[in-house]
C-alpha cells in the first residue's frame, strides 16, 4: 500500500439501530468531522454533510470492490470513516475492510446492534444465548438445534421471516410451544415485538428484516 495512505485510518463507527439517540457520542463526533464518509444511502442522507463542504462521500451498495476502491483512494489524503449499521462487530463491512486493509490501520468505535436492543427491550440476559442470522444466508444445523433452556437471537429478512422460521426450528427440534419474540423497527417510534408461540407464529402474517429471539418456556 502507498505510503501516504499508510499515514491515514479507516474509522469504521457502529451507528447503532436506527435512531440517532442510540449512537455514541464518539461516533457522532468522528461522522460529523469526517473529510471522507461511506455508508448506506439512508446513513449517508441523514449524516453526511451539506454539498460543497468538501466531504467525499460513498454509498455502501453491492459493489463492495468499489466501495474498497474509493476508501483505498481517500486514505492517501485522509482519514475515512465507514458507517455501519449496528456494531461493526456483528455481520457488516468491517469483514470486507479487513480483508483488504492492514489491521493496525482499521480502528473500530463499537455500536449498539438491533440483536443488543431486542435482548433489553425483553429484559432478557444474552450472555449465554446463540446468535445467528438468516440474513441471506442459512446458519448451521448445530447453531439452531434444540437444546433444553436454549436461547437464540436471530436476524431476519424478506424470505426467511417470522413465519418461516419458526418451521424450520421445529424442524430442528423444537417444540412448538417455545416461545417467538418478534421484533421490528427496533428504536423507531413504529416499534412493534409480538410474543407468541412457533406454532402461532407460523399462521401469522409474516414480518421480515428484524429479529427473532426464540427460548425454550
């Protein structure tokens, strides 16, 4: 890598779960300053600065090569911050950023997730619990099988939603009688969680991009 860009960072800060007011000031600061911005277009349009101030900016699309292009470009001049749903820790562009970046060049200011979020809005103790996502993907047989006192967080989307998956956790074992959290809009003022049973929950409409939380009653 250029020299030059070796002197710069690439700050990947977690904005949280959608709602401003569960950002960290430290995040907050470091997206307000930044010469060089790069997240989803919902992030950029509430966060970025006004045009003509100078800031280069990048949406975070499919694309993720040119995402990388345009932060290998700015680090030359300066440092650049990469928003990121959430935590970056947990499913984000902090897996892409690694794999193209040197470590020691990458600082990360942590977020609070949607997953961190459902677990207390339930007052519900997440230390012991499986965290997994069928977010396009499909997790591991073991990850989802049945276990007595077993808690697991899920995320979600269109297609694998809240009446899909309840199935295909029965389909593991688990009895349909264990209890489904369904929780959406997490920290929006339409904020909805259900509580109900995976058997319920299949002959329910079906709500996707959000999470699940499902534990043995």
């Amino acid at each position: 890598m250029d020299t030059a860009a070796m002197k710069h960072k690439i700050i990947v800060a977690g904005i949280g779960p959608g709602n401003p007011d569960y950002m960290v000031p430290m995040a907050r600061q470091t997206i307000a300053s930044a010469m060089a911005l790069v997240g989803g277009r919902r992030a950029l349009a509430q966060f970025a600065q006004p045009a003509g101030t100078g800031q280069q900016t990048m949406a975070v699309t499919r694309d993720i090569p040119a995402v990388l292009d345009f932060i290998r470009t700015e680090l030359v001049k300066h440092d650049v911050v990469a928003m990121v749903s959430g935590d970056p820790g947990y499913y984000s562009l902090l897996d892409a950023i690694r794999r193209s970046f040197p470590i020691e060049q990458i600082q990360v200011i942590p977020g609070i997730s949607a997953m961190q979020l459902a677990f207390a809005r339930l007052a519900l103790p997440w230390h012991d619990a499986r965290l997994v996502s069928f977010h396009g993907r499909q997790p591991e047989d073991e990850a989802i099988h049945y276990a007595p006192g077993a808690v697991i967080g899920m995320l979600t989307d269109a297609q694998c939603n809240s009446q899909t998956i309840p199935a295909v956790l029965m389909e593991h074992g688990w009895p349909g009688t264990a209890i489904l959290h369904i929780c959406a809009r997490l920290s929006y003022e339409d904020e909805t969680i259900e509580t109900m049973t995976l058997i319920e929950a299949t002959q329910r409409p079906a709500v996707g991009h959000g999470i699940l939380i499902v534990e043995d009653n």
